[in-house]
C-alpha cells in the first residue's frame, strides 16, 4: 500500500497544489463562464479564492489534519468570491466540521468528510440547481461511497474519473451550457482542484504535464485548453438583478445561516451564506446592495463588502468576443503601504506589490514574508530592525502583468513619491509594458499618501471600477477626493524617525527632555509635516482630534476613516469612540500598520487617515 492515510502535512501539500493548479486554469474557466451568470468571471473568481487559501497554509503553522483542514476552510471564508467560490468555501467548511479533533483519516474517513461538505453545501442553498458544480461534487462523493479502496493513489484516481465524467454529463442537466457547447465552469473548477491533489499523491509532483490520462477520459492543461466555447457576451444573463454583492461579517452573537438566507431572500437571487463562528460570509445577486449591507451591519463588523456591476462586466466580454479572458473592466494595483485590512483587499481582488525589507542578506516582502503583526511582535522583542527598499520595476511589471489578465484595463494607484522611490519603480515598469504579451493600457497615479490615506484611496477607486466608471474618470475622482483627504499620526518614541534621518538629533533631545509627543501629517504635497505636539502621552488623542477637527469640521457628512497602529491595538477602541461621537462616519477601518511603515515609526505609533466625499462627482461619473 502506497498511501493508507491523510494527515495536516499531506493535506496541506495537496491543497497547495490543488489551488495552484485552479488558479493556473483561470482563463479557461473564463472562457466557459455561461451560468448563472455569462459575465466571464468563474475563473477570476475561483483563482482570488483558491488563492486566499493557498496563501493562508503557506503562512499557516502545521499542524494536524483537524486544524490544516479549519484553516483551510476558514481562508476560503475569508477569500471566497463569486458562486463556485462560496460554493467551494461551504464545501471545505464542511470537511472541516467532519475530520473536527481528527489527526488522519483513512480513505473511508476521508469520503465521509467530503460527504459532510457536500450535504452541508445543499443544506445551505435554497433552490439547488443540477448540472453545477453542486452535481459534480455530488456524483463524485456517490462514486466514493462505493469503493473499499484503502489506499489513496487509486482511491483518488477513480475519483477523479468519476468528477470529470460528472462534468461531462453537466450539459445534459443544464439547458444553458447546452446551448453554449460547455461544461459548467465552477465544476470543472472542482475537477482541476481534484487533478492538482491526484498528481501530488500519485506522482510527488505539482502540477501537470500536457496532457494526463486518467481513465476513460483526458485533460489538457493550461490556457491552451479546448472548450468548445461558444459563449456570448450579448446573451442574456439567467440572473434579473445587476450587482454581484458580497459581504464578510464578523462578530460574536451572529445568526444562523438560514435566518440570513430568510431576511434576504426577497432582495435577490444566487444568495448563498456561509457562516463559522464568528465569520459569515454571503453571496448574492441583487439591484439593492446598500440595502443588504445595512442589514449585514446590524448583524455585527462588516470586515468588507463590494457590489460588481455585472452589467459592465458583460459589456467588456461585447467588447472582445469569444475568448476574451478579462472579467472586470478595471484592475486595481498598489503597493503594500496602503495598510487596508486583508478582508478589504481579498473583497475587492486588489493586487499588491511587495515593498521590501532588508536584513543582511535576507530580503523579506512586506505582508507576504512577514505580516505585521509578526513584525509588531518582533519590535516588542527588542529585535534589531531591518531597513526597508522600494519594490523593483520588474516587481512591478509582472504584477502589472497579472493584474492585466484580469481586467481590461489596469489603474495603479502608489505611494507619494515624496516618501519614497516606489513611485518610481512603476513610472519604470510602466514603460516596459509592451514587452508584455497583449499589455493592457496602463493608467497610474501618485495619491501623495501613505498607509490608511492610501488605503482610502485605493478603496473607493476599487469601488468605482466594480460600477464600471473609466479609468480615466476614476483618475478624475479619486484627485478631487485627495483635496480634502488627509492623515495624522504620533509617535510614542523619535528613535525610528532620528534613524531614518526625518527628525534631527537636536530636536529628538529636547523632544524627550520635555515629553514632548508630536502630531505628524501628511501634507497635500505628500510629505511629512508637523502639525501640532502634545505634553505627554495623556493628551495625544485630544491633540489630535483638535488638529482633525480643524482639517474635518465635526459633523461632516460623507467621511470615512481608517485608524492604523504599531503594535498597540489598545488605542483603538478610544480613537474609534471618539471619531463616532463627533462625525457618525460611513466607515472605519481599522488595524496593523505595514512593517514597512513600522520600521520607521517604532513601537506605539498610530494614526487617523480620512476621506471626504461630498457627493459633488457623482454626475459626472454615473450621468443620466
């Protein structure tokens, strides 16, 4: 016998390569996107999702199979995006909850858990539609239940036959695919998670070789795959409403699925919910996404939230015609200093470009290597600190590159170029884009900010391009929000800011001879400025809010803010009391500053970053 059981470090090793091998295949499950809705988006989708997951267990600490199984599905909570990708979230919650205090399980243990997945994933959808993913799950889980194959390589082998004849009987089940000469592509998303593991186990190897046979039927690998696609942009769309809406929830005293499900099920269709202990996530198609919002915020923090107009995604695929791989008409880039929380980034599929830290010879990248709460703890610890580098422009180029495989076109938004040369490196890549194969226009901006004013930025340009605004009416807007944006912040000691050079050793003497706290901003010009000073840490909040209350009168309508720390969590609770009592913002976001920005404030630092929309753009981005 081969392989007799499955562990945290098998599972671990087979879901790397299955997700890599999904996301591999994104283009092509593009191309076959038909249902529910024929937006092109499947593979987009199901690759953001896979890859929440696969990034997660490459950070995650191994562990058993119960706990790299929690893991896993609570990455894909965190990360799920379209249909298939909460479909497939449900399902690996499922298994989760089914190998729960487990350390291996045999291959009846393991067709059990994918069981509990499957059942669980019907249980939570109210009109279960065949010839889905939903289907190829299911069949493939049937095909388990009669085997009494305890070894693992033929096990998985006869599988897989079984998922992709599945998905070969999926357009007899559903009249749309029928009609566009395809497979389901959220089930054959499903069948090349399936292909990725089985390779692992039964070769040792990741990812596959042209062409592998398994059993009676054949696969080709990568982009170059047929399909028979004879999908239409102009078709019309199965689903009567317009946004594609997701939100991610987190709280204590949350309901259950169901009676989301229910409260919800009026305002739309495709809704699926996912929920784990204090996670829910919901999926949905609907013409009132502000509405459900609201009804998510009472429910408790709502982490993230994003509405696409699938309207703008069917008209890029008009645009190009059959074959055309792009699902959004806008990719958005920036760089790892933005400081939006992870939730926000995965929601709105935001690439980010690495900045870099530099410890010898070791360089580590910026929220990939190292999170910030891994460095905050290492400042804690009186570690040496490293110096930090900007990206290089080949860093940028093929995120560039991959962000132009997912939109039509490509808006990078970066870091003020007063601060550093990040800037600079993507104004370099930008002109090295036509060595890329089919470039996408570029268009790029310097916000003249930094972490959460960044972040701010960046959120609501992601916003507009979900509602399909221009480029270059985007570029328009998010210049006139920057007139009135801003950011303040303190730090608890000078000893980062004298090592960098931004602050003078006379000044840092008497700073600490007279407990002197200082109130920072960033200026219109992007730059670091002082803007007030405080005697004694007692008094900074207040300072600040003076300082704030004079860059945003209280009672402003249409603020949003984001409050970001260096390793002293404890000063949001207050912070975000008082920006409620005296602004009842839209938003605020919240968390970690970016190791990149802590190494130069040190240990106790935090900020306040706002922005301000009046409202006064809305006629032009969205006319009548």
């Amino acid at each position: 016998m081969r392989i007799a059981y499955m562990n945290g470090s098998r599972l671990r090793r087979a879901l790397l390569a299955g997700c890599d091998h999904v996301e591999a295949q994104r283009r092509e499950l593009n191309r076959i996107n038909v249902f529910p809705v024929p937006d092109g988006d499947t593979g987009t989708n199901l690759a953001l999702t896979v890859r929440a997951i696969r990034d997660h267990l490459r950070k995650a600490p191994r562990s058993d199979l119960s706990g790299m199984a929690r893991a896993a599905a609570e990455a894909s909570i965190m990360g799920a995006r379209g249909n298939s990708g909460m479909m497939l979230s449900h399902f690996l919650l499922g298994f989760a909850d089914a190998v729960e205090g487990q350390g291996r399980v045999d291959t009846a243990g393991f067709t059990d858990a994918m069981a509990a997945g499957v059942a669980g994933l019907y249980d939570a959808i109210d009109n279960p539609v065949e010839g889905t993913i939903l289907t190829v799950m299911r069949e493939t889980v049937e095909r388990a239940r009669t085997l009494e194959e305890p070894d693992f390589v033929p096990f998985l082998r006869t599988i897989l036959d079984e998922a992709k004849a599945s998905l070969e009987r999926t357009p007899d089940l559903l009249p749309s695919l029928r009609e566009a000469g395809v497979v389901d592509a959220g089930g054959k998303g499903f069948v090349h998670l399936l292909e990725g593991v089985t390779v692992l186990i039964t070769t040792g190897k990741v990812g596959l070789p042209d062409r592998i046979e398994v059993g009676s039927g054949s696969m080709k690998g990568g982009d170059d795959a047929p399909t028979g696609v004879a999908h239409r942009a102009e078709e019309r769309a199965e689903s009567a409403f317009r946004y594609c809406t997701e939100g991610l929830v987190r709280g204590d005293r949350l309901p259950p699925a169901q009676t989301v499900r229910e409260t919800l099920r009026e305002k739309g269709d495709s809704m699926v919910v996912v929920r784990s202990g204090s996670l829910l996530k919901i999926h949905i198609h609907t013409d009132e996404p502000e509405e459900v919002f609201d009804y998510l915020r009472t429910l408790g923090s709502l982490d993230s939230h994003k509405a696409e107009d699938m309207e703008a995604q069917q008209a890029v695929l008009a645009r190009h015609g059959v074959g055309e791989a792009a699902r959004r008409p806008v990719a958005l880039v920036t760089d790892s200093t933005n400081d939006l929380p992870e939730a926000v980034i995965r929601a709105h599929g935001i690439h980010v470009v690495p900045l870099l830290l530099l410890e010898g010879e070791n360089v580590l990248r910026d929220g990939v290597d190292i999170t910030a709460e891994e460095f905050h703890a290492r400042m804690d610890q009186g570690q040496e600190l490293p110096t930090t580098s900007q990206p290089s422009p080949a860093d940028f180029l093929t995120t560039f590159g991959r962000a132009g495989e997912e939109g039509d076109e490509v808006l990078y938004l970066g870091l003020s170029s007063a601060l550093s040369g990040t800037y600079a490196s993507a104004e370099a890549a930008a002109g090295r884009m036509m060595e890329l194969d089919d470039p996408r226009p570029l268009h790029r901006m310097d916000t003249r900010g930094a972490s959460i004013l960044q972040g701010l930025l960046v959120l609501r340009a992601a916003e507009l391009a979900e509602l399909g605004v221009p480029p270059a009416a985007i570029l328009r807007e998010i210049r006139r929000l920057r007139t009135p944006s801003g950011m303040l912040f303190t730090v608890d000691t000078l000893e980062r800011l004298l090592a960098s050079g931004r602050v003078s050793r006379g000044k840092a003497f008497f700073a600490r001879l007279l407990d002197v706290k200082p109130i920072l901003e960033i200026s219109a010009e992007g730059k670091v400025e002082p803007a007030g000073k405080a005697r004694g840490r007692d008094r900074v909040l207040s300072t600040a809010l003076e300082v704030l209350a004079q860059r945003v009168p209280p009672g402003t309508s249409g603020v949003r803010f984001g409050i970001v720390h260096v390793g002293c969590p404890e000063v949001i609770p207050g912070v975000r009391a008082e920006l409620e009592a005296r602004y009842e913002p839209d938003e605020i976001l919240e968390g970690p500053a970016t190791a990149v920005l802590a190494t130069h404030l040190g240990p106790g630092a935090w900020g306040i970053g706002w922005s301000v929309d009046d409202g006064s753009g809305a006629a032009e981005l969205f006319p009548e």
